[in-house]
C-alpha cells in the first residue's frame, strides 16, 4: 500500500488515500511531468490477473472521451497493480442526492444524453461498465458530467466480484448469485442492456430521490412514484429499467434516437405556437377591419366536448394540437385532444397529419382499438405511407404482449410489419427505419 509521499514509477508522488472504488483504494497524486493531479489507484487482488489476462490496460490507455477520464498509465510494481488517470474535480451525483438536490428535466436530459453518448463509446470498444451508479458520474464545473470506475468492466463472459445491489440489472443480480452459490447461470454474457438497465436506476434514483429496492423483483416502476417531470421521460427511464431484456432497449443509440425524436418534435410544436400566434393575430386584424362576420365562429369553443364548429378547422387543428402536447404530460388531457380531432375528422377537412395526431390522441386515453380501427382504415387511403402500416403493427405487437404466453399470436402483427417494410423499400429513399427493423427483429422471435 502505497504511503504518503511515496513516489511511484520516479512519475506519481502519493499524496493520500481519498476514497475506494468497485475495484481498489484510490489515492490523489501529482504527476510530476505533467504537473497536474492524477488519480492512482490501487486494483485488489482479485481483478490483477483479469485485468492482465484481457490485454484491457493497453485498450483502457486507448480511450479517448469527453466524458471519460483520460488513463495515462499502467502499473505493475511487485506484485502491486495500478492504474493512473485523470483527476476529476467536483462532486459525484450521490453527493448531490444526499444534499437533496432536485435536478430540472433540461439537466436530467442533458446528463442523459452525455452517458448515452459515452456509454456508446465503452460498448464500441468491447467494454461493458457494470458499476453505472451515483457515486460514480462526477459533475465537472461546466455541470457536465465525466463517468469513472470504468477500468473494472468486463465484456460480459467472465466473474462479478460484487454489484451495487440497488442499480445492478437482474440478470446482473442472477449471475452474481450463481457464482455466489455456485449455481447454474441461465442467463448468459451480460450485454450492453445491464448498462442501460444501471443508468435507467440511476435516473430512477435522480428522480425520485430514493435508490430502487435492492431486490429486483420488489422494484415499481417510475410511473407509480408521479415524479414532476415529463411522461415522455418517465416512460423511456421505466423502459431502460424494464426487467425482461427483450423489452428493454437494446442499444445506447436507440435511446438516444428516441431523445432526439423528442426534441424534434418538441422544437416542432414551438414552431406551431409561433406560426399560430401569427395566423390567430392576422385572423383578429382582418375581423376587426372587416366588422364582424367571417370569422365570428372561429374562436367559439364548447367547453363540454371541446368541439368546435365546422368551418373553423384551422383553429380545430391549432387548439387539438395545443391539447394532444399537454396530453403527452397529463393524461388527464386525452379526451380533450381526442375531442379536438374527432371534430376535425368529422368536419372532412382532417389531413393524413390529423388522423395520426388523432391515433396518438386515442393511445394516450387508451383506446388502443379506436386507434387501430382508424389505422385499418388508413391503410387504403394513404398507400405510400409506411408509418400507418408501422403503427398498427406496433399496436397489434403491444396487444399481444400483453396476453399471456400461451395465448399469443402475432400474425396480424407480422403482416402489418411485411407491409410497411415493402412500403417503405417502395416509397421511402432511406437507408431504413430503425423502429421498423426492430419490430421485425422483436417478431422474428416472438413467433420462434
């Protein structure tokens, strides 16, 4: 054990223990060449020889990430092992929980993104993180975020020593506990999943303030707990923590797809108010020059049904798209937003744009059947479009998925997918859909 002062390599002069990682005690020191704070730490016996045997010194120095610290050097003295890496001043999140600090969605998004990102990074390189928790993201001053401990990751094959009980996945859980009692392992090589399953519980903690019950079988899933954020990033941080590993996501960048979509579709809705802020203050300027009577019924809205009459389908559309957004937040505001857009479709002046607003208005209020009916009938009237094909495959899947086993069938499911897969490669120059080729892959062995 290194001692205060002690000069390791001529190059890294210890400056004092400062805490203790999944893998070995750390300790501040200065790298006299570099003449800045690098951190050393000590690896306990038992990761010496998997760390050797793997070769992962020479990929760990390999490394290059923003949100990675920066590994210089690799060291063996006696029968001592040691690594030396960037020293991250700041704090770790779990400093921040027990503060209580509360952190706003745009800091969570951010945070979430920049893991997904690095985490992306380690997965391309082989490595497997397999200790994502509090106490190892560091916040750096800028409030980005850097993620340690790194340098114990597996790719999923050989031994666990431990696991952070309350973040670990529960095939992480499983396999801890076969080596534990020398039980058979059922599950298999960890995959990039236990990753995404340990930032979800991570966030799950983030966001409740309280670690996920240690047992995974005792877990809830976020929704139960109504934190104050937004339902879109509830339901993605419960998807990263769904305990079945086909449910789960299955990639870092299928996630970070769907945080994207959000976005865009968030920077879409700000465009809509904008454009309708403008149109409604036209509409007002020519009412009032032209007396009354054009547009009289424009803005006449019953409360009741919020229907809104016939020839004002423009402000039909505006006001149903005002509501299906808040309905994606609360769903207390489905039934408004499907209101708005069953007016619109009887009216006859709905688009191809208002009949999918309006299926995505009926599977928030949980009329999953009026959604699929609406997209049965779409599917004539709109052939070149992939996505009504996609959705209602989607729709059946889900249907089914939530059957028991033994009474699944997944044939309309798979038909619908066959179709809007030779829809797109008929009508779509892309390279692809990535939601599309994952639904087929999840039928492809669901129907096995």
């Amino acid at each position: 054990m290194p001692y205060q002062g002690e000069v390791l390599a001529g190059t890294y002069e210890i400056e004092g223990e400062i805490g203790h990682g999944g893998a070995g005690i750390i300790y501040r020191a200065w790298h006299r060449n570099l003449e800045k704070y690098v951190v050393v730490k000590k690896i306990k016996d038992h990761f010496v020889g998997v760390l050797n045997a793997r070769g992962e010194a020479d990929i760990l120095k390999s490394l290059h990430h923003t949100y990675l610290p920066q590994v210089y050097d690799f060291l063996q003295i006696g029968t001592d092992v040691y690594t030396v890496m960037d020293y991250i001043s700041g704090y770790d999140l779990k400093y921040y929980l027990e503060q209580g600090w509360h952190f706003d969605e745009d800091m969570l998004r951010k945070w979430l993104s920049q893991l997904l990102d690095v985490l992306g990074y380690l997965h391309g390189h082989g490595i497997l993180h397999m200790d994502i928790k509090p106490a190892n993201i560091m916040v750096t001053g800028d409030w980005d975020i850097c993620l340690i401990d790194f340098n114990i990751s597996l790719d999923g094959e050989g031994g666990l020593n431990g696991i952070s009980e309350a973040y670990a996945s529960p095939e992480q859980h499983r396999k801890w506990l076969a080596e534990l009692y020398s039980l058979p392992d059922r599950d298999g090589p960890l995959d990039e999943g236990t990753d995404i399953y340990s930032l979800g519980a991570t966030f799950f903690h983030l966001m409740t303030g309280m670690p996920p019950a240690r047992n995974p079988e005792e877990r809830l899933p976020l929704s139960m707990y109504e934190p104050p954020y937004s339902a879109e990033l509830v339901r993605m941080i419960d998807r990263m923590m769904e305990s079945g590993r086909r449910r789960r996501y299955h990639s870092t960048e299928q996630v970070l797809r769907e945080i994207r979509r959000a976005q865009r579709t968030k920077a879409e809705k700000w465009t809509l108010r904008i454009v309708f802020g403008v149109m409604l203050a036209a509409v007002i300027a020519a009412v009032t020059a032209a007396g009354i009577a054009l547009y009289r019924n424009a803005s006449s809205v019953r409360e009741d049904n919020a229907e809104i009459a016939m020839e004002d389908a423009v402000v039909t559309r505006q006001l149903g798209a005002y509501a299906l957004e808040a309905a994606s937040e609360d769903s207390t505001r489905a039934p408004e937003a499907v209101a708005y857009y069953e007016a619109l479709l009887e009216s006859g002046y709905a688009t191809y744009e208002d009949r999918m607003s309006l299926v995505a208005a009926y599977s928030l209020n949980g009329q999953e059947t009026e959604a699929m009916e609406l997209l049965s009938d779409m599917c004539s009237e709109y052939p070149q479009e992939y996505q009504v094909s996609l959705k209602l495959a989607v729709l059946k899947y889900n249907a089914q998925m939530e059957k028991a086993a033994e009474d699944r069938d997944f044939t309309e499911a798979k038909q619908y997918a066959d179709e809007a897969l030779e829809r797109y490669e008929q009508y779509v120059a892309g390279d692809g859909d990535g939601q599309l080729t994952e639904l087929l892959g999840l039928l492809e062995q669901a129907m096995e």
